[in-house]
C-alpha cells in the first residue's frame, strides 16, 4: 500500500518535478504528489487543501530560484498564515548561499537539499520532515483531545457547583450561595459607601403545618411562596431560602425605608395564595428588616443579627 501523505513540490521547470522528484518519490511509495509551478499556485492549493472534503497538505518541497516570486518569498506566504503554520517546508537549491539558506530558516523552512539531488538523501530528509509533521498532528490531536476534556470538567464542574448553590425544592438559591453573596454585596456596599439592607421572611407555625399536612403539601407551599417572592425581584436583588421556612431578600445599595414599605405587599402577596393552615385562617408570615452601613461594622453577622431581632419582634406582633 503506499504512502498517503500529501506532498507538494514547488519548482518553476516541469520537467524536473516529474522526472527527478516525483519519480523519487513515487519508488519510495509516496502516491499523492502534485507537483506545480509558482508560488501563486501553491496558495491556491493550500487554500483548497482547507476544505472538509480536501486532504491536507503533509510536506512542501519548494525551489528557492523561481521567477516572479522566488522560495523565500514562497515560504513567507506560506507562514503568514497560522492554518499553514505546520506544514513543513524543505527548500531546492543549486546554489549552496549561506546568506540565501539563513533567509529560508529565518522564514520558516526546516530543511534543504541540494540539486542535483541525491535519492538516497532525498528520501532520508523528506522522511524525517513528515515524521515531524506527524509528531506535530499527533500532538495537537492530544491537545485538542485535553482541550476538550478540559472543557467538559470545567462545564460539569460548573454544573455541580450551580447544583451546589440551589435549593433543591423551591429552586432557589440556597444559604451556601447567600452566605458567598452576603459577603460579595458586604465589600460592594462598603467601597460604594451605601447602605446593606436584608429582609427575612418566615412562615409562621410552618412545623404545625408539615406535621399535620405532611411534607409534600409543605414542599407545595414553600414552592407557592416562592414564586411570589421571585415576583418581587428587582434588579442587584437576591433571594434564597435560608433554612426550613426561613427565606431572605438581599438589598445591597438600597434605602432601608423603601424595602421596609415592600414588606408589607409581600405579606399581602402571601396571603393572597389562600394557603389553608391546619391551625385554623391562612398561611401567613413573619418579615424582618434589618438595615446597616458596612463602614461602621465588622462584617455581614451584624446585619443578620439585626434582622432576626426585627424579624423575632414581627413575630410576637403577629
């Protein structure tokens, strides 16, 4: 079976192409040559090479004497393009110029040979050329394959750390992501200098509620209040449930008196669901709000300390 890299030689004289190179080739195995004539040419063939239906191009062999565009001009071109980047280049020389051959290198060939060539040292280099560009493919195949792997823990990283910050019956989020989000809002508040503002919601006699309803029926409740209170959402704002029948509203920036006057719709709202409690009326709840300036306070406890104060009072007056 023979050899199926790619090869294309670049060289102004036809005749060599096909009598000399190519038929070098075509003993060592090699069978997919083409063989042009200018440097125009070859980026034609590359560009096609591009395509899905296309193979690619494995190895260029190119003249450095050409009219119009001559092989240092050609690997120039070829190198300009980062698609082109790996395809290795060995430069045809009559001439041995140093000056001319630090010229190929400097562009991007990897390799020469001298014309007239000999097929013993010809085979040899154009091996040792695609057996690199084979290392460079299978290289960049496992990079692309630990690129993709990569991406897939990060998502499923993601996923699990969103599946961490949720709470699994309302949807909320949970108190592991208020308590990252307290402290976030808590730093905000303090550089801008504006006020930090939280408000607890709890259902009132909700353990009664589950004991004689059951948990499911708790589940359905917990789930009604929380639509309501996703209504209330208003930009910067965060909700969670915070623990059992406990939910919080996180209010960074924002005046104290104008989240007080929301509790009380929110009450309303609640009400609204026509909730039956097995001890007699509707659901209801207790609401707390607690407001502080995170410049004159040692953190984030104060305001949940403030909170649950209001909210404990709330919940005698109810």
């Amino acid at each position: 079976m023979g050899k199926q890299q790619r090869i294309l030689i670049v060289d102004d004289e036809p005749e060599i192409n096909d009598l000399i190179y190519r038929s070098i080739l075509e003993k060592e195995g090699y069978s997919d040559i083409l063989t042009l004539t200018s440097i125009d040419q070859l980026m034609q063939t590359l560009n096609a090479s591009l395509h899905p239906d296309n193979k690619p191009v494995d190895l260029i062999l190119m003249d450095v004497i050409m009219p119009e565009k001559d092989g240092i001009q050609g690997v120039q071109e070829v190198k300009r393009f980062d698609m082109f980047q790996d395809i290795p280049v060995l430069m045809l020389t009559a001439i041995y110029d140093k000056q001319l051959l630090k010229q190929a290198f400097e562009s991007g060939a990897i390799d020469y040979i001298t014309k007239p060539v000999d097929p013993v040292e010809f085979i040899a280099r154009v091996g040792s050329a695609l057996r690199l560009k084979e290392e460079i493919d299978r290289r960049k195949a496992w990079e692309h394959e630990l690129l993709e792997m990569t991406r897939g823990l990060m998502a499923s990283n993601s996923r699990l750390e969103q599946a961490s910050f949720q709470d699994p019956i309302t949807g909320l989020l949970n108190r592991k992501a208020f308590d990252k989000r307290i402290r976030e809002d808590w730093t905000h508040c303090y550089v801008q200098k504006v006020p930090m503002t939280l408000m607890l919601i709890e259902v009132q006699n909700f353990r009664s509620f589950n004991e004689h309803k059951g948990a499911l029926q708790g589940d359905h409740c917990l789930q009604a209040i929380a639509e309501v209170l996703s209504e209330r959402i208003q930009d910067r704002v965060m909700l969670s449930r915070f623990g059992g029948a406990l939910f919080a509203l996180l209010y960074p920036g924002y005046d104290p008196v104008s989240v007080e006057a929301l509790s009380a719709g929110i009450a309303e709202d609640i009400a609204a669901l026509q909730i039956a409690h097995p001890d007699g009326g509707l659901v209801s709840v207790a609401i707390g709000v607690a407001s502080v300036d995170p410049g004159k306070e040692a953190g984030p406890e104060s305001l949940l300390q403030q909170a649950d104060l209001a909210l404990a009072h709330d919940r005698i007056d109810s």
